[in-house]
C-alpha cells in the first residue's frame, strides 16, 4: 500500500512539475536585468544598453555607461543612469534614437518602470522601503508626485506599488484617472509588485524568502500562486513578472541564501487559467525573469537567455 502510494504521488508530482522538454532555450547575448515587450529585448553589460530585434535578430547597442534597470514599452526605453555619477533616468526612443534625462526627484536607489509614454520610480533607499512614487508624462514632461512607497509598476491607467504606514508592507494601487488608491493586499509582507490587465501579482515574504500572490480587479478575489513548498515554486519572493495567462518567476534552492531576497535559482511558468507549472530552466544562478506575449527572457551568470512557451494547448 505505501510503495503505492508513493508511485501514485512520484506520478502526479511529475505531471505538475515537469521541465519543458519541448521548449528550446536560447543565448540571445551577454549581459543582466533584460526586459522585453513585444519583439524587442533590452537589457545591461557593463553599463551599456543592448537592445536585440527577436524578428531581425540584431542586437544594438546604445551610446551609454553605468546604465541599469532598464524597462521598455513599445518604442520607449528607460532606464536608471549614472554616468556623471548623478542619478537620474534616460528616456530613449527607439525609433527615432533621440533621449533626453529626468534629473529632478531621482536618486541611486530609483528603478523606473515604463507603459506606453508614462514613467513611474521611487525614490526609497535601501533601508527604507517607504518613499517618495513619481509619475512623468513623456509627451508634456509633467512630473507628479503619487504617493509614498516602493516599487512601483505601472500598466494603462493604474500604478500598482509596496506601502508600509504603521503595519507591514502592502499592495496598493492607485488609479490615474480618478486619484483613487486602493490596498489589495491586505496582510502579509508585500513587495515586489507587477500586473497585466486585471491581474496583479506581488511577493509576500511573511515566512521565508516569499511566496506569489495575486489580485483580480475584476473579481476582487485574491489568490496564493504558490505557498511555499517544493512542488510549485518553494521559496519565490523578489523576481516575478506577468503577462497575460503567464506568470514567470524565480524558484530559490536554499531556505536561507545569504540575501533573503537575492531572487536567484530556477525559472518557472505559472499558468493562471489552469494552475499547470512547468520548470523551463534549471539553474541556481538565474534571475529577473521577464516575458511578453509568448516569449520569456532571463538572465544567468552574464548571459541572456530567452525561450518560448504558450500556456494554450497549440490548436487553440
């Protein structure tokens, strides 16, 4: 009965965690922090900016030093800029190669996070996950002040974002239209936020290094994508990101690394319509996983590597 069980349940196991064998994984440069929307990735070596062409499979590189964080969003591309040694953040359209900077209200700890041709930052340190959020409009350099927290990521209208007042960290979101800012967290150790339509997902580091919730505007319900065990995703905090029914993110090998919050280990793929997890690359050292539409990018030990996956079955 026991070594029956044990079948059954090595079985079930490895019908929901399975690596995809079908996926093919592929270098696509050397480099850190890669972000893609679309047909484009772009990501950091050495403080330079490469942008690489998934169609043409030409990978350009941008007049730039001490760059980090970049973040891309159709023909816009932002990213954190310390090359005269003062932050500040560089908008660079694509199409057209012009750039200008955004000086005022930036400091070293300022990772911007575009969409469409608004830019969102903060201004917290790393001691403090509380500061200042600002929000500027690319078309009339507008700057304004949204609220106070860390992190924050923006899609459409909404900007989703870490808040600690007197209690632990939580998720807010506040809608540019109306002013209005909502929790949807409410509890646990938030950080780390990122939505997609109606989705957004965070990292609650109540226990461990962090496990994957989300909330849905529409429903209003909330969900746990993962819980902290070593069947979907043990120990997840820290590197996530959505697109569509995809969630991709980081799963940790050690209970304690000597950065709680380092987000390095394996890349995964959640599928929220059917709960299906897929490992697509084993290694202790991948991060920062990014995807859109059906392609998932990352990097490991200073390459960037990127694959394809639908969470669809192939006729639909």
């Amino acid at each position: 009965m026991k070594k029956s069980y044990l079948i059954s349940l090595f079985l079930i196991l490895t019908l929901l965690l399975t690596v995809a064998s079908s996926t093919q994984v592929t270098k696509i440069g050397s480099g850190s922090q890669p972000t893609i929307d679309g047909t484009k990735v772009a990501w950091t070596n050495n403080g330079v900016i490469h942008i690489y062409d998934l169609t043409t499979k030409k990978d350009t590189t941008i007049n730039s030093s001490k760059a980090s964080y970049p973040s891309i969003s159709g023909n816009h591309l932002v990213w954190h800029n310390e090359s005269t040694n003062v932050p500040e953040l560089t908008v660079y359209d694509i199409k057209t190669g012009t750039r200008f900077s955004i000086k005022q209200n930036v400091n070293t700890y300022s990772k911007p996070a575009v969409y469409g041709k608004k830019i969102v930052w903060g201004t917290n340190s790393g001691a403090d996950i509380n500061g200042n959020i600002y929000m500027s409009d690319i078309s009339t350099l507008k700057e304004t002040k949204i609220g106070i927290g860390s992190d924050p990521s923006i899609y459409e209208n909404k900007i989703v974002y870490s808040y600690s007042g007197n209690d632990t960290p939580q998720i807010y979101m506040y809608d540019i239209a109306t002013g209005k800012m909502i929790n949807v967290s409410g509890d646990g150790y938030n950080l780390y936020p990122n939505m997609y339509k109606n989705k957004v997902i965070w990292s609650d580091f109540n226990t461990r290094m962090g496990n994957i919730r989300m909330y849905d505007i529409a429903t209003k319900q909330q969900t746990d994508i993962t819980t902290g065990n070593d069947t979907d995703g043990y120990d997840t905090g820290g590197s996530t990101n959505i697109y569509d029914d995809k969630i991709v993110y980081v799963k940790h090998h050690s209970e304690e690394p000597q950065n709680p919050y380092i987000g390095v280990g394996d890349i995964y793929v959640y599928c929220i319509s059917t709960g299906k997890i897929i490992q697509l690359f084993a290694s202790d050292t991948a991060e920062t996983p990014s995807v859109s539409n059906n392609i998932i990018v990352w990097s490991d030990s200073g390459n960037v590597y990127m694959t394809e996956y639908s969470c669809k079955p192939l006729n639909q």
